[in-house]
C-alpha cells in the first residue's frame, strides 16, 4: 500500500476504499494518525465560528444604524426599536452575511493553512503556533494566506445562503417581516 497525495493506493495501482486507507493508517502509522490535526481543526473552527457570529451582529447593527439615520429616526431603543441582526430583512441579511463571511475568510486564512499542512503529514511534528512559524520561515508570511481570494469568495457565498435562509426561517416562524425595525 502506498499514499499518493491524498489517495490511498495497493501495490497494483488500484485506490483503496476509505476503510483500507484507515486499516493501513493504523497498521502502519498507528491510531493518532487517524487524528492528525485535531488541535489546529478546533483552534480554526472556534476563531472561525466567534469571527463569523462577531463580525455578522457588528456589521448589521452598523448598517441598521446607517439606515435609521439615513431614515432619519435614531435606530435604537429610544425609538422602542431594538437594533440588532433580527431586524435584517432576508435580503438585508443575505447582504451583511457575504461581507462577514469574506471577512472571516481572510482572518481565519492563516489557521486554515496550519490546519490543512498539518493533516496532509508535511508539518506535522510541529503544534499549531510552530507551524505557523515555520510556513513564515519557510515560506514567508505571504504563504499563509494563499488561496485567499477563493477561500473568500467561497465562505462568502456560502455565509450568504446561510444568512438568508437563517432569517428567511426565521420571520416565517416568528410571522415577522424584518426590514430594519426589531421587536
């Protein structure tokens, strides 16, 4: 049995299941290589997760603040409105999600390489802050945020359907409309 990349391969060529790729992995490498990388996956889904949410109630209260004042009403509670991501229309929330979703896409770009370098075997004798260093060392800092612009894009549309879809679902449970007033 050989690795080729990412594909698991028999002495004649043929690709393994992901069962045969497992049982050679844990004959061969032991069980911990079944869970290479699990440190770096839960440091860039926490700081990917608190990003994103942060970011996303930043962003629409932000815009909910513009669009009162450019209303010309106050756009918080003393109008007895309550500003904040509930308020969003789907659109409106469809809008802030891309923008939040590209923005955490860039701050979580140098997480997601150690994350990735790790569970692909090259840097992983190293923890998550050493690799780091070591893709600067190695590669420059620049390396760390290769693949940004797809990476973005990608996280942004898909934020953008989550967020519409979170608000769409959420006004037709609660019967409300959205569009800038809270409740």
């Amino acid at each position: 049995h050989v690795l080729l990349g990412n594909t698991a391969t028999s002495a004649d060529g043929k690709v393994l299941s992901l069962w045969q790729t497992a049982k050679h992995l844990v004959k061969t490498e032991g069980v911990g290589r079944l869970f290479l990388g699990w440190r770096a996956n839960l440091y860039k889904d926490v700081a990917f997760s608190a990003i994103k949410m942060t970011m996303y109630e930043s962003l629409a209260r932000t815009y909910l603040n513009f669009k009162a004042t450019k209303d010309g009403s106050t756009g918080n509670s003393e109008s007895g409105h309550i500003v904040n991501a509930d308020s969003l229309n789907s659109i409106e929330a469809a809008g802030v999600g891309f923008v939040s979703g590209m923005g955490t896409a860039v701050a979580t770009c140098p997480i997601d390489c150690v994350n990735s370098r790790i569970k692909s075997g090259e840097l992983a004798q190293f923890g998550v802050m050493r690799a780091h260093l070591e893709i600067i060392r190695k590669d420059g800092v620049a390396a760390l945020f290769r693949g940004v612009a797809a990476r973005s894009v990608l996280l942004g549309v898909g934020s953008t359907v989550f967020w519409y879809l979170q608000a769409s679902t959420m006004h037709f449970i609660t019967g409300s409309e959205g569009g800038g007033h809270g409740h």
